[in-house]
C-alpha cells in the first residue's frame, strides 16, 4: 500500500467493496445483517514502522513495494495520524545532522495515541555505547519542545530506554475513560478510534449478562478492563510476560476489582479446567468459584485451536473478535453446531487493504 494510494474521497469505495466481500463469504451461513463501522479516511492509525535508507548525507524513511519489492521514499504517511506525521518529519531533521544517532541505524518505529504521547524506537547495526545515549538524549531534549515523546534505542542484546519504554493511551469509551499502558515492541489496536467502536459493540452486545466472563488472548486488558463492568468476575489469559504486565497496571490504574490476569496460553488453560495439568501461575485462583456463562476470544489470525474450540463450543454465549475472516468461517463451521449468530460486525480497522476485523456473538441453542 503506497501513501499515494491513501485518497479519502475513494474510501467510502472501497468499503463498501470490503462489506460485499464480508457478505458474501458468509452467505450460506446462516447469519444476521452485518453491521458495518467505518474509520476515519485518514489519520487513523497510531503504529508505523518504516526502514532508513542512507543516500549520502542525506536520510529518508521508505517503504516496499509488496509486488515489485522496489524501495520507495516516505516523506508524508497519510494512514499515519497527524503526530506520528510530525515527529516523523522532525526526528529525521535531527537525525541527519547527527553522525552518532544516524549510523548503521536500518529502522524506526512509532507508537502513538490519541492522548498526544508517543514512543520512537530505534533500531541499529551496531553496538550503543554512552556515546550514542549521550547524543540521543540531547535530540530526546530538543523534540520534548514540541513533543510528549520517550526514545528507545534497540540493537542486537540490547535495549536503552531513555526515560520508558511505553505510552498512555486514554479512550473514552461510553462516556466513561479509560487509561491503557501500552508497551513498545508489544501488541496493541493500530486504529484507535476503530478500537473504541469494537469495545463498544462488545459492551452493548454482552450488557445484562449473567455469571462471569472468561477471555482469552487477552492482551494488555483492551477488552477485559472496560468489559469487567457488564460482568461479576473476569477471568482473563495472555501468553505475552510484557502484555500480562501491562493488564496488571491497567487493572490498577481503572479501580478494576473484578478481573484477574494469567499468564497462560489457551491451550495451557483448557489443561488446567480439565484438570489435566496444574499450574502454579494458577496459584490462588480456584477455578470453581466462577461461573463462566461468556468466554470471549480475540485469536491470532490462525484461529481458534481443535482443543481450544471444542472448549469455548461449551459456553452459553461466546464474543469472538476475529482479524481473519477465513479462519473465523472455519470455526463457526464448528461452532453453529451448538450455537447461533446473533450480532455480526465489520469493523474496517485497516482501510484501503484487503484486511478486515470482524466480530460475531453466539448464543446456545
């Protein structure tokens, strides 16, 4: 996808092209009307990462062509918000008048919010001595005079931090705030205001619910932290020590009382409900003090697992986000066994790309 490819008055196109796509992948199943959530047709995401290309004493962000492989230059980002945009184009300024920051440097990442904070990383072929944090700090300085902005170098077995590694996100979410750590180099929503629709849908969609909810693949908290609220307890699981970590002060940071974190896998916790395995992350949490009437899944773009779909097919009502409409048409194959469609949503987190997030909610027959 090419910035010149970005042009806001061809995305309600090629929406509609997706939401035709969606419908009829689906259509032999039997499910309810789609709805549909737009993004905004620029500015929308809040991750970017772009490789440096050295030209002499010259510097420059680019992309590649996915077809051709060919490097192209990226001096304006449209899918980009605006302050990932700005500090793009100063980081770069600075750089380049820098021998010690600019050398054997290959990429940056930027990591923002909406909430105006942002974190840059850096990443380089070569060792970084006090040389190099020395000289950073010094353009970290000159930055913070129009920016809320931490630096990280990385190279190979090594990662300086300059102040933290991580950003605040805050979302309205239904009149109410919310504050998110989010961590470099760790997964989080690009589309932040799309990100906001989804978590919204699953609150309307799971308000006036019975028992306890169960999520896997949980994350830093971005469902399971607002979520908490439409539940008694909240049980959730996530693989990632840095993720769990973040959930953990999510939690803390939200006045959440309700919810607790495992460090587990999906598969690790059917094992561990089905007594086939004990674990002593599980320490202190009895698993027969909940009553899981919803499980909510938000997997990996392979899908649910054999044993990890049989599992949540057992569930009274199951919210399953989904980044892979092929792999979520596998399994609910298997899941309309037992359960019916009752919400199906779109949610264009990716716009002018073949990709698309979709959500559905399933309740036993």
């Amino acid at each position: 996808m090419r910035p010149t490819d970005i042009q806001a008055d061809k995305y309600v196109e090629q929406l509609k092209t997706k939401t035709n796509i969606i419908k009829e992948s689906f259509a032999q199943l039997p499910m309810p009307a789609l709805e549909v959530f737009e993004s905004e047709p620029l500015h929308y995401r809040l991750r970017a990462e772009f490789r440096l290309w050295h030209d002499g004493d010259d510097l420059h962000h680019v992309m590649f062509d996915q077809t051709t492989k060919e490097k192209y230059q990226v001096h304006h980002f449209p899918p980009a918000s605006k302050l990932v945009n700005d500090v793009m184009s100063n980081m770069l300024l600075l750089l380049k008048k820098n021998e010690t920051a600019r050398r054997k440097l290959f990429q940056i990442d930027y990591l923002a919010t909406l909430s105006g904070e942002i974190v840059v990383s850096l990443l380089y072929h070569k060792k970084l001595d006090e040389v190099w944090t020395h000289e950073m700090q010094s353009i970290r300085t000159a930055l913070r005079q129009k920016f809320k902005i931490d630096i990280i170098g990385r190279a190979k077995k090594q990662k300086i931090i300059l102040d933290k590694d991580y950003v605040t996100e805050r979302l309205l979410i239904n009149k109410r705030r919310f504050t998110f750590k989010q961590v470099e180099n760790s997964f989080t929503q690009p589309n932040a205001q799309v990100n906001i629709m989804m978590i919204e849908w699953a609150l309307d969609i799971t308000q006036n619910s019975q028992g306890d909810l169960l999520e896997l693949y949980c994350g830093s908290g971005n469902f399971s932290v607002p979520l908490a609220q439409n539940f008694e307890k909240v049980l959730a699981t996530e693989i990632s020590k840095t993720s769990v970590a973040a959930a953990q002060n999510n939690i803390v940071k939200n006045n959440i009382d309700n919810l607790k974190i495992v460090r587990m896998s999906s598969e690790e916790f059917v094992q561990a409900q089905q007594g086939v395995r004990e674990f002593r992350r599980l320490e202190g949490i009895n698993l027969n003090d909940y009553q899981f009437d919803t499980v909510l899944v938000d997997p990996p773009r392979a899908g649910l697992d054999d044993s990890t779909l049989d599992m949540v097919s057992q569930y009274e009502n199951i919210v399953y986000i989904s980044c892979n409409p092929d792999t979520l048409k596998l399994n609910l194959d298997i899941l309309l066994l037992t359960h019916s469609v009752t919400r199906f949503a779109l949610f264009d987190q990716f716009p002018y790309t073949h990709h698309v997030e979709c959500g559905v909610y399933l309740q036993k027959k």
